[in-house]
C-alpha cells in the first residue's frame, strides 16, 4: 500500500540540485553564497532524505496505523525542512547571479508553498481510518496522487539556483552534497495487515524504474560517479531490503 508513496518518491522530483557541468572557478561572492546557503540547509536535506526514507522502508509488510503514522511524520518532517531551507535562502541573502532577488524571492516563495503542501498531505493520512483496510488504501493511494503532484513543485522550488555558475559553486560544497538516510531500514517480521502492495524490494524496483528523482537517482553509484557531484536535497537511496 505504501509502495504507492514509495514510487511517487522516486518517480517525482524531489527537491533536487541536478548540476551539468564541471565547476570552474567563479568569483568569490558567488563561492561565498553558495557556501552560506548549503552550510544552513545541509541539516535540513538530511532531515528530508531520513523523511523519505521512513515512508520507503514503511512500505514494507506494515499495518496500516504504522503506515499512517510513519507517513504522518515523514511529511510534517519534509514540511519543515523546506521551511527551513526558504529561511536558509533568505538568510543567504539575494545570490549575486543575474536577476539574483527574483532568484531567491522565487525559491522562497516555492519552498514555503510546497511545505504547506506536504502539511496538507499530512492531514489527508492523518484523516485516514486504518481500521477499514479498502477505505485507508483508496485513501492512501489519493495521497499518492497529491505527492506525484507535490514532487514538481519541489523540483521548481530550487530550479533557477541550479543554474550556471551558482549551482556550479554549490555542487562544491558538502552541504549540498547528497545525503545518505541516517534513518535504518524498517524490517518488519509481522504480516501486513493492509491490502497487499508490495515489499519494499518491489519499490525499488519501481523506484528504479522511474529513475528520475528521489531515491534512484540518489543510488550510491549515482552519488560517486565522476568528478561532477551534485548537490541535492533528495535522499540516498540506500534503502530498506
């Protein structure tokens, strides 16, 4: 049942620095910046890597009260980190870039958005009976549809600071290097007690399919490719077996 939010996971974009390029040395506002925004926000994209991990591994031969409270949590989680990296965009100040104020007005704009988004998920699962196992999963595959939605406006959120020599620059710093969940796999012994929808190597396997976003993308593999790392603020998908 959960595989659904799994897969919404890894399909959608979520809030990912995808950087093309090899850095070249760009002036030092530019450096700075860049440093003073990932240094801010390195705890809250690992907050949101743990977040996604949560929902991934709960996926896993789990009751559908887990599932609802693990959810619950996961996205009131993700909501505040994305507070907190709108905060961590204004504190930066406007990126010296090229339209720079609009820049960072927009990423703020966007990321408070999307944190309001993923409270109102949070309501949808928190709404949910577990009790009556077809009514939570018609529920929860609604709330699945609502994260496919949410994850494009997470990919908007930081969109333009990608781009050019600031996300060169930002590719640099470890703050906004790809996270590994802090979070340990959920290994359920206990029979799920919701409508069958997969073990959580089924969600990988969706997950890799889907290849675009969260946690396929996030493959350790991915995460030590070459010489251009990229800054994300998406989790690993070292994931639950």
């Amino acid at each position: 049942m959960n595989k659904k939010l799994a897969a919404a996971l890894s399909g959608g974009a979520v809030l990912v620095l995808v950087l093309s390029g090899c850095s070249d040395d760009e002036g030092n506002k530019v450096e700075d910046w860049a440093k003073t925004f990932c240094d801010q926000a390195k705890p809250q994209i690992q907050k949101r890597a743990n977040a996604h991990q949560i929902i991934i591994s709960t996926a896993a031969d789990s009751k559908p009260a887990e599932i609802q409270a693990a959810d619950s949590k996961a996205f009131q989680d993700i909501a505040n980190a994305d507070r907190a990296l709108a905060k961590a965009v204004e504190a930066a100040g406007a990126p010296p870039v090229e339209n720079g104020a609009k820049v960072q007005q927009d990423a703020i704009k966007e990321l408070n958005a999307t944190a309001v988004a993923y409270e109102g998920l949070k309501k949808e699962v928190d709404a949910l009976d577990p009790a009556n196992q077809q009514k939570f999963a018609d529920g929860l595959q609604d709330v699945a549809d609502g994260l496919t939605k949410i994850e494009k406006m997470d990919q908007a959120a930081l969109a333009k600071l990608e781009e050019g020599e600031l996300g060169q620059a930002m590719a640099k710093q470890p703050g906004c290097q790809k996270p590994t969940a802090s979070v340990p796999p959920k290994t359920s012994g206990s029979a799920s007690a919701s409508p069958k929808a997969g073990s959580t190597s089924s969600d990988k396997g969706s997950d890799a399919d889907a290849g675009s976003d969260a946690d396929s993308d996030t493959d350790s593999g991915s995460d030590s490719s070459g010489p251009s790392k990229k800054a994300s603020a998406k989790p690993s998908k070292k994931s639950s077996e």
